[in-house]
C-alpha cells in the first residue's frame, strides 16, 4: 500500500475528525486512525464506538489498496509541523510497518491491522428514515440548541437535541429543566412525522465540520443509529434511547407582561451585574416598573451589590422576577435579534425570551428560562 498526499490537507481532514477519539478508549485500537486505500480513494476512519466520523480524499498518485490503523496523536502531531508539501506513505501490509517520506526525511510509525477496527454500525433498511436537509438549516438548528442540553446521568434523554419532523417542518428542542430552547423551521420539511434524539457529542462534531459543506445533507436513522452523509465526511452515532419529555406543555401560552428591549444593551448589563451576584447562585434580579428595567445583585457574605437601570418597553404590571444570570447571559448570547421580547405571567412561572424581530422568515425560535426565588 502506497501513496502521495499533501500533509496540509492530511492534517486538515485527521484534525476534523480527530475530535471523535475519546482519551479514554476501552479498546486500544480506537486511539488509531483507520486508513482504507481503495481505486486512489483514501478513507480514513475515526471512532469510539458511540460515534463514528469519516473523511475521504482523492489521491492522484496511488497503488496498492489496503487498510491500516495508524496512532492518532502520533500522526497529527507530526503532520502539524510540516509546511505544506507532498508526503510518500509505504504500508508494509505483513508487519504493519508505515514509512512516511518528506522532502528531506523519512518517518517510521508502526501501525496495527485495520481488520481489527470496529466496523460500521449498519441502519436496517425495513426501519430507516431519510431526509435531505439543508446544511445551514441544521448547523442553525444545532448551534441554537446545543447550549441547552443537560449533562443528567438519570435522564439521559435530556442530554442530546430532540429533532422532530413532520411535513410542516423540522424542530430543533434541548432542554436541561432550568431553560429550554424550541428552534423551528419551516422550510425543512419531511414526507411523515419521525423524530430522534442526537447525543450532544455527534452535535458538536457535526458543528464543526457543516460549515465546511455547502449543499444538502444526507440524513438516515432507525430507533438505534443515525447516519449524516456530507460531500467529504460520513458522521455515524447511537442515538440516545428513550421518549423525549413533552416539551410543549411546559411552555406557558397566556403571558400578558411583555418586555422589549435592546440585546446587546441588556447582555452587557448583565455581564456587569452578575460580578456582584453570589457565586452559589448567580441570582439576578429584574424590577420592572413603567418604561425601566433594574437590572441588581448581591452577595451579603461580601457586602458588595451592584444595579443599572435600562430604558425599555414594557406593557404589564410591575412585577420583579429573578433569574440565574449564568442561564438569562447565554441564552442572549445565542440570540442574534437587535432586539428581544422576554414574555412573563408572574415571578413563579417561566418567562419566555424570543427575538422582536427575525432575520429569516421561515425561522421560529423560542427560549425558555425558569425563575429562581428571590428570598429563597
């Protein structure tokens, strides 16, 4: 098995799906990369069992195919302090010696035989869902959602993104009990109702390499796995088993305070209050009384506090409500309006954080933040 590839595309490709290898592989062999050479097309292969994340290249000098399992870290980084320039690989098939010749030096890694790499999981034609989906439809779907998601060993449903489907169209929900995001699009649609739950580490994969496509995705699922085939990568992972809570009955309808106001304005003044909040629990708190917002914390075992007062819109009776402000932060940052609208029905219950306006029409997002006690 041998072959010429260029080390910047190489390592471009190894670091894209380097992210799959877990630093604590029950199998050895899952610290290795699977290179599988056949008719000048190089797949290589990263996994650790629960997600599997593929990359192919096409070679333009290449002989003999062939599969080999190479060290990962090893690999990458030597390729990272190569400047770009064309790389010979020779695969000794018998030993599983791999000799890797640059311009000026020549590099040898003893690799381990590819038949021993886990295989594939396949999805089961009689149960398998397929849907075509635009690329930035789902990095936008995943990149408002992912925050979201718990990190609750005895509810594993929580911990991934609930992606619903239908005719009308796709929604986007994570939740972790304390807020809760619903990202709905119109113009993804399905021929029938199905639905998955993608655990949070394929997410943050397909994150980082979606941008990297520009045409439709690929996506395929049963009740046990879920494929997403891109131009250059293949992402395989379980899915998370179980039934996802019903999210829409926990989102409050009749809520007659409205609040707008300024983003970034609000964002900012939380950033700076928050510093004076107690560390244990970044309690904030929001007095709204005519066109003002008092944003003020406190931590009385410091004797330090702090306020600011915002100009803002607000139609409802005046009311203070209290929110973590490590939540109410991040689910601003994840909002691209100019302006936002948090809808509330009392201090107890849920207040609902939308954008006043959105950029794309067929684009329906929803952010949920449970209050704290005030006295508590």
């Amino acid at each position: 098995m041998k072959f010429v590839v260029s080390s910047t595309e190489l390592l471009s490709h190894l670091q894209s799906i380097s992210r799959v290898i877990s630093s604590k592989n029950t199998l050895p062999i899952l610290d290795n990369f699977l290179f599988s050479l056949k008719d000048k097309q190089l797949e290589i292969t990263a996994s650790d069992l629960e997600s599997t994340l593929i990359t192919k290249l096409t070679l333009a000098n290449a002989s003999d195919g062939g599969k080999i399992a190479i060290p990962a870290r090893i690999l990458t980084d030597t390729l990272k302090e190569f400047s770009d320039q064309p790389l010979t690989f020779e695969i000794n098939d018998d030993t599983h010696n791999i000799v890797i010749n640059s311009e000026n030096g020549r590099f040898t890694i003893m690799g381990q035989n590819g038949d021993e790499f886990p295989q594939m999981p396949q999805l089961k034609d009689d149960k398998k869902v397929s849907i075509d989906v635009d690329s930035e439809l789902l990095l936008s779907g995943i990149l408002k959602t992912v925050f979201a998601t718990a990190d609750d060993e005895l509810r594993p449903v929580m911990n991934g993104i609930f992606i619903e489907m239908s005719p009308d169209d796709l929604t986007f929900v994570a939740s972790d009990a304390h807020k809760l995001v619903r990202y709905k699009r119109t113009d993804g649609k399905a021929d029938a109702t199905a639905s998955f739950i993608l655990p949070k580490k394929p997410a943050n994969l397909l994150k980082n390499i979606l941008p990297k496509q520009d045409s439709r995705v690929r996506v395929e699922f049963d009740e046990k796995n879920a494929s997403f085939t891109l131009t250059d990568y293949t992402l395989v992972c379980r899915l998370v088993e179980g039934n996802y809570p019903s999210y829409n009955s926990v989102i409050p309808t009749d809520n007659p305070n409205k609040l707008h106001i300024d983003r970034l304005e609000l964002y900012n003044t939380l950033r700076r209050v928050s510093v004076f909040s107690n560390q244990a629990s970044n309690l904030i708190k929001l007095q709204l009384k005519g066109n003002q917002i008092t944003v003020s914390a406190q931590d009385i075992d410091f004797s330090i506090s702090a306020y600011e007062r915002l100009n803002c819109l607000y139609e409802g009776d005046d009311m203070e409500i209290g929110f973590k402000s490590t939540f109410l932060i991040e689910i601003l940052s994840n909002l691209a309006a100019t302006e936002v609208v948090l809808e509330m029905s009392d201090p107890t219950r849920a207040g609902l954080i939308l954008p006043a306006e959105s950029a794309n029409e067929n684009e329906d997002v929803l952010m949920l933040l449970m209050p704290m006690m005030i006295n508590a």
